[in-house]
C-alpha cells in the first residue's frame, strides 16, 4: 500500500481536497442522469459505488475528523447505501499509512528517541492504519509490543474540518438558530478527546480494570513508560478484528459467547460506571485464539450524567412508552419536545419517536434477545428509509434531543450492528451479576 510523506493540515489546503472531492461527485451525477435518460431503468447502485469510491479517496489521504466521519457513517448500516458501508469502513483498519521517516521523526519528537533506541525491533510499516492514527509492532526484551502513533496535525485540523462540514450538517439536518452549536461543540469536544492519548491511556487502564471481571473479555497491558501525548503503547495481542472474525465464523455457540461479552461490557458500562466507550466499530475489537473478545480502543469515552440517564432509559421500558402522559414528559426531559414547538410540530415528533422507541427498544424489553433477528434489523432499515423521504420532516426544525444523544445513539446503533455481525443470542440481564 502506498504510504504518505506528508498530511495535509492547513485549512486552506484541507479544503481545496474536499472541492476536488467535491468536483468529482457533481460529475459522477452529471454521467448518471446522461445515462438515465438513454436507459430509464437504470438503478443507482453504480452512481453511490463511484460516489463512495471518490469521497473515500477523498478523505483518507486527509485522514483525521474528515476521515472520522466516514468511519462513524459506515456504522449505519440501516441507512447508508451498501456501497457507502463497504468503502467507508475501510476507514475502520485500512488506509494509507504514514512512511517510515514520518513515524522516526514523530517518536524523535515526542518521546526523545528513535524507535530502533526504544525497543529491539520495531516495523517500520504499520499493521493497521485508521482515522486518528496507525498501528506497528514492536518487540522489547522478549514482549511483543503494538505502538499506535498519531497522525501529524490531526488536533490542530479538527476546528476547521468541522466549520467546513457545519453547512451541510446544518441543512442536511435542518438545523435552526444558536442551539444547534450545541451539537458540533460536542463532537469536536469528543474528536479533541481521542487526539490526546494521555487520556486515552487513563481511560484505557480505568476501563480495563474496573471491567476485568466481565466472562471472556480481555484487554491489553498498557506501558507509560513507552507513551506520549502522540503514542500509545500497549500489549501485542494475536487476533482478527471483530468484521473478519464474522465473515467466516459458523459456530452459532461462539457467537452468542462472544456477543455476550460485548453485551455485558457495554451494560456494565453504562449502568454502573455511567461511562461508555463510544466508538463500537469492528476496529476496535479483536478476537483472540480462545475466542475471548478484546477491546483495544478507549479513546472516545462517553461520560452518561443522571439527568439524561433516567429519562433515556426509562424511555426503554413498555410502561412508559405506552403511557401519553409520561412519555411526553421523558421527550420534554431530553429535549427531543420543545417550549416553542407548534402544535403540528408537537404532533409529529411525539408520533415519529413513539414508533421509533418503541422498536428500537425492544432488545430491553425481554430477557432474552436474538440480534440475528432479520424482520427488526429490517424494520430499522425501512424506518430510516421513511425518515429520509419524509418531506414534511424536513421543513421542521431539525434542533431535537440532548447534546447526549449523539454519542449515546451512536453507541448503540454500532453495538446493535456488531452483535447482528455476530448473530448473538444474548440474556440481556447478564450484566447485572457484575453489578451485584
């Protein structure tokens, strides 16, 4: 794979790539209505395979916030075009690396050293290479090593990509007045979060300990020592991300094993650390040789306060859902209703997200849940395929729900998919045993 000398930082720089990007895509539409008007029946399948091709290569030469948008929007399996899922989620493990003179000047500079002084063996090609940074292994008196590195400028990028993305956020989501700053402040926060690995390091090694008793879920020994601001050291560990693991995979057994871990970290988290790893995409676990489940990730960490927590939850159980009066006053309690709403506006969102909670609720409203489950995961595809033609949807004010929302939905779309991915069948109560 053809590895990078340079990433593009400057505002000015970042920009005129995505206009090119942007170039390419205006022609990609121009090529598919020649064609359409010669042969009616032509479908769009082809016009998102080039879209997602040139938007892809687009970004992943820019790498950082602009290439961690695809990653987040490949995890929407239920709404994007497969052709978007396929090549976005190659940002998940698989883009182009940085050279090995880049990676020698970034361990100079931040941790005092070349790596060939720091370990006895170090390869200078990455193994995996993603939005924020890439992976090489190392090895050090005998212990293998896997160093992930940041990629150059990618904190200092952040504000800018985001400005450039904020218009078309804002109407693609119809976004009106001061309060829909309340949304990008919150994802820029989170993406400044996972450029800092000294916080990625104390969420890892907080994490790792207070969910070591969680059955067949592992995590790697970290190394200060050997870390930065820029570097993340820790334990080599032999596995296939969770995405190759299910390609293959037959052993329905294993499967639910697996997907019980997952399921039980995840719950453990939220319930009673009242934190979350945020970020459920297949790059981020592995499974090892004994089939154990292991998380190697912690950089975008989800902190959940109590005056979100107990309305979204109690949002979760039949009784509530099913009672006008107290669910109106959870979707006022997360902004998802608001004081200014009109009456058409009250009537729509209370019907749309009444249908919405009362599926996507479902895997808590039982003991036992089977994520392999066609006729739900089919029903949140038609769902999001509504919710994007709906016209009327669009002349609303798009301001709906919690700054929390984002991640916390986020986390849950990414964590319903991978357990589909895995074909679970999973005892949604588990968890509490490690509570108790």
């Amino acid at each position: 794979m053809k590895t990078l000398d340079k990433i593009p930082t400057g505002k000015f720089e970042r920009a005129g790539q995505l206009v090119r990007t942007g170039i390419k895509v205006g022609g990609n539409y121009v090529a598919y209505y020649g064609e359409k008007m010669v042969n009616p029946t032509l479908n769009r399948d082809k016009l998102n395979e080039n879209n997602a091709e040139d938007i892809y290569d687009g970004l992943k030469n820019l790498k950082g916030s602009a290439l961690k948008v695809a990653q987040m929007l490949s995890m929407d399996k239920s709404i994007m075009p497969q052709a978007y899922v396929d090549k976005f989620s190659l940002s998940q493990f698989s883009v182009p690396p940085l050279s090995a003179p880049l990676v020698r000047k970034t361990f100079k500079k931040y941790l005092g050293k070349y790596p060939e002084a720091l370990f006895d063996t170090f390869t200078p090609d990455a193994t995996n290479a993603a939005s924020i940074g890439q992976v090489h292994k190392a090895t050090k008196d005998g212990k293998n090593f896997a160093v992930k590195i940041q990629y150059p400028g990618v904190s200092d990028s952040i504000s800018s990509d985001l400005a450039l993305v904020k218009p078309f956020a804002t109407r693609m989501f119809n976004l009106k007045g001061k309060d829909s700053e309340k949304y990008f402040k919150e994802v820029e926060d989170k993406l400044l979060e996972e450029t800092d690995y000294v916080l990625e390091l104390k969420q890892s090694l907080e994490v790792s300990s207070l969910c070591s008793k969680i059955e067949q879920l592992r995590f790697p020994k970290y190394y200060p020592e050997l870390s930065s601001e820029k570097i993340l050291t820790m334990e080599w560990i032999e596995g296939e991300h969770l995405s190759e693991f299910t390609s293959h995979n037959e052993d329905r057994i294993k499967g639910d094993k697996i997907g019980q871990a997952l399921w039980d970290f995840y719950m453990y988290q939220m319930h009673h650390l009242k934190q979350v790893h945020a970020d459920p995409h297949p790059g981020n676990f592995l499974i090892d040789a004994n089939s154990n489940l292991v998380a190697i990730d912690f950089g975008c960490m989800k902190h959940v306060p109590d005056e979100f927590y107990v309305p979204y939850f109690e949002l979760a159980r039949p009784e509530v859902i099913d009672n006008p009066k107290l669910f109106l006053e959870k979707l006022y309690e997360l902004e998802i209703l608001r004081a200014d709403d009109s009456k058409n506006e009250l009537a729509y969102f209370t019907k749309i997200f009444h249908e919405l909670l009362s599926l996507f609720t479902k895997p808590f409203h039982e003991d036992y849940f089977d994520f392999s489950d066609e006729d739900f995961f089919g029903k949140i595809a038609i769902m999001g395929e509504e919710f994007a033609k709906d016209t009327q949807l669009r002349k609303m004010n798009g301001n709906r729900g919690s700054k929390h929302f984002l991640y916390i939905n986020r986390t849950f779309f990414g964590l319903y998919n991978l357990l589909h991915d895995l074909k679970a069948r999973i005892d949604t109560k588990s968890f509490e045993k490690y509570i108790a």
